[in-house]
C-alpha cells in the first residue's frame, strides 16, 4: 500500500513536532479557541489527522525541499 501526499506532509510535521522546531498549541482565536501549529513564530491553524491547511503544507514542504531522503543515501 503506498502513502499518500497528505501522509507523507502528516510524517514531516511529527518529525518537526518530535525535534521540537514546531508546536501544536490551543490559543485564543477571537471569541473562541483554535489549535494551531506553531512553526518558525507563525501560527498555522491545524485540525489534527489529515486536514492541513494550504499554507502549512506549503511551510512543512519548503522545509524539506533542501534535504536529501536517507533512503537514496543507503543504496
């Protein structure tokens, strides 16, 4: 079974959320609260599971653009 993308962009976030260079935090959003993800002093708003939104796809992406997948380094 192959991963699909928005799999793929749910792995990159847990290893930014791991490494400690993302947060996900619950904060005050007008008269409510949103959870979002915190990235680089950015708020990015973030439901959990698969539903990203398009700018945080984007920032999680363009971070990863630039380093190499350890699996083609192995061969």
């Amino acid at each position: 079974m192959s991963i699909t993308p928005l799999e793929q962009v749910k792995d990159k976030l847990d290893e930014l959320l791991e490494n400690g260079l993302a947060k996900h935090v619950n904060v005050k959003w007008g008269k409510g609260h949103r959870n979002v993800i915190i990235i680089g002093g950015k708020k990015y708003q973030y439901k959990g599971g698969l539903k990203f939104n398009k700018k945080l796809i984007s920032v999680i992406l363009s971070l990863y653009i630039d380093m190499p997948d350890k699996s083609l380094k192995e061969k």
